[in-house]
C-alpha cells in the first residue's frame, strides 16, 4: 500500500467527528497531501482571524483580519464547522491562524463543489486540526512553506527541524506531518537521531510519534533504521491504561508500532500482545489478537484471549468484543471456509 494511502487510515484513527474529518479525506480525495501543500491547496481558504462567537452546535465564527491563502476574498465573519476539542479550547476574542475549506469532493463529477453544510475546519496529518497560534514562528513557517520552491529550500528543512526541537505540540505535529508526507523533506531531512528522540519522547504528542514512527518504518534508508527499537519499546512498555482523557489514549500509536513490526515481518513477542488484549479500546485488543494468531499460533491466541476475559481488570467493552470474538473462532472451527473449486 502506498506511503500516503495509508496514512488516510491512519487519519480515520483520529479522535475525531465525522463531520470534520470531510475536509481533508473528502475534499481532497486520494492521497493524503503534506501539511503545507493541504493549506495552500485548491479550494482551501488560509486566514487570519479572531474569534468572535462560539456556537456550542460545533461551529466557530471568525473576524477575519488577514487573509493568507486562498480565492475568493472570504467574508468579513467566516463561520466554519470545527471539532469538540476546539470548542472547549477557544475563547472570544483569542487570535489564530485558520485553514479551512467550503468544498467536498463529487465523485460522480470528479470536481469540488461547495458544501452545503458550510465551511468546515481542515484536519490532516499534522493539522490536527489546522488552527494554529499566530505566532512569529508559525508565521515564518507558513511564509516559506508557501511555495515548492520554498518548501524544496534548506531553510524550509531548518525551521522544520527547529519545530521538532521546540516542545510546543502544535509545531512539532506540523513538522512530523510535512516530513512524513513530503517525499522531498524526507530524502534531505537527515538528523535520524533526533526523530529518533522525539519520536521516543513520551512528552512529545502521541500523533507526532505515531506520525515520525511509520514513516522511519515505511522509509528507514530516509530517516533511519531506529524505528523498530522505537515500535518495540512502544509496544512492550506502554502503560495499558490509566489514561485520563481521549487525548492521552494510546491506542493509535500502540496500533501503527504494531503495524508498522508487521508490515516489515518483525515478530513483537506475545507476552508484550497479550497485556494488549486488555486495553480499554477494543480495536487495540483486536489487533493484538490477530497478532498473536499470526506471530504466535490459533491456539495461544485462544488461551490468550480466555485469560484476559477472566481477568477482573478487563474493561467491560473490551470483555464484550473478547467473548464476541472467541464464539466467531468456535464457529469458524465448527465450519471452516471451504476452497470452491479452481481456488488455489
């Protein structure tokens, strides 16, 4: 599977609505664009603004002050749809940068055409969603990552690599986002040894890990080979639970470490799968049940999977999906698929 495609998986692993995630996944179908292509891109509108009402319906109006990106000229108030962690973050009168788009994607037309639920907040990779502090520093950014001669520059790959260094979440995501995803970025990038420490970081934002780690494993010549001590050590040592919101879950990285070991056929050990098949999400348990089934055996993942629903410490929904799941393997043991003829 191409590098880009899958990172649209990946982006349909984000915490969030539905009706945000349009904007990157519907309105620029295909392959996931870098950050500052997606910005900048066909249909999409970059502004400056400060907000001026929130509607707790999901939607956010801005005064418009600059506009950075983008045609037609937008309105003086721009009302654009957002997700429920921007609602509970912003405050009237606070200044951001926003990159949104008025569009989806008509399949049957193959064009973009105007979306009849209004402007929506832009969310990729990296933007997560797209509404940045205006700062000098994002400022600076936007300003040489505007064009491909910009970002093919060697200043581009500096203010990148400043990001990643800065602690601050927003940067840092937007720099793993344009490395991940920019073919050019990747092959000049070099400093495999800070990826490498960021993307171990514990402090560093578990999307930007998550976002570092497959693309050193879908290009280790690139970025380097450390993505599967990093993966392993993700997988093995990685608190299962005790998380004390949404954003602190795991799930996503733990589940892009294990495939990103099995993708590139790297066995993660069972012990280190079966503390998985108690995680609060059950996709997570699922995963680490198909793992060991592959890496391990049908039958150590059966026994695996009767212990963790035995055990008191198993979330209620992750109990239900795991009793779920072991009558779906009795019935495939009572009737196993059977080859129609001319199969191989």
């Amino acid at each position: 599977m191409p590098f880009r495609t899958r990172f649209r998986a990946f982006l349909r692993g984000l915490a969030l609505p539905a009706c945000v995630l349009f904007s990157a996944s519907t309105a620029h179908a295909g392959p996931v664009d870098p950050p500052m292509e997606l910005l900048y891109g066909k249909g999409n509108l970059l502004i400056v603004g400060t907000v001026a009402e929130v509607n707790p319906t999901g939607r956010v109006v801005f005064t418009r002050k600059e506009v950075l990106g983008g045609k037609p000229k937008p309105p003086a108030l721009v009302d654009v749809g957002v997700p429920p962690s921007v609602l509970a973050a912003v405050k009237p009168g606070e200044r951001y940068i926003v990159g949104y788009s008025a569009y989806r994607t008509n399949r049957k037309l193959n064009a973009l055409v105007a979306n009849l639920d209004g402007p929506t907040l832009l969310v990729s990779p990296g933007l997560e969603p797209a509404l940045l502090r205006d700062t000098p520093v994002v400022r600076t950014l936007l300003k040489v990552g505007r064009s491909e001669s910009g970002r093919e520059s060697r200043r581009f790959r500096e203010l990148l690599l400043g990001a990643l260094k800065s602690g601050d979440p927003q940067l840092q995501n937007l720099a793993a986002g344009e490395i991940a995803l920019n073919a050019e970025i990747r092959a000049r990038i070099g400093e495999p040894e800070l990826l490498q420490r960021v993307a171990r970081d514990a402090r560093t934002p578990l999307t930007t890990r998550a976002l570092l780690l497959q693309a050193a494993a879908e290009h280790p010549e690139q970025l380097g080979t450390w993505w599967q001590a990093v993966a392993t050590e993700i997988v093995t040592s990685t608190p299962v639970d005790g998380y004390s919101s949404a954003s602190l879950d795991p799930s996503n990285l733990v589940m892009t470490a294990m495939d990103a070991l099995d993708q590139q056929g790297k066995d993660v050990g069972g012990p280190a799968l079966e503390r998985w098949l108690r995680a609060a999400n059950p996709a997570l348990s699922e995963r680490a049940a198909l793992a060991l089934r592959k890496q391990q055996s049908p039958q150590r993942e059966r026994t695996a999977v009767r212990e963790a629903i035995a055990d008191p410490a198993t979330p209620a929904a992750t109990r239900q999906f795991l009793e779920a799941h072991l009558r779906r393997l009795d019935r495939l043991d009572a009737h196993p698929p059977t080859r129609t003829q001319g199969s191989h």
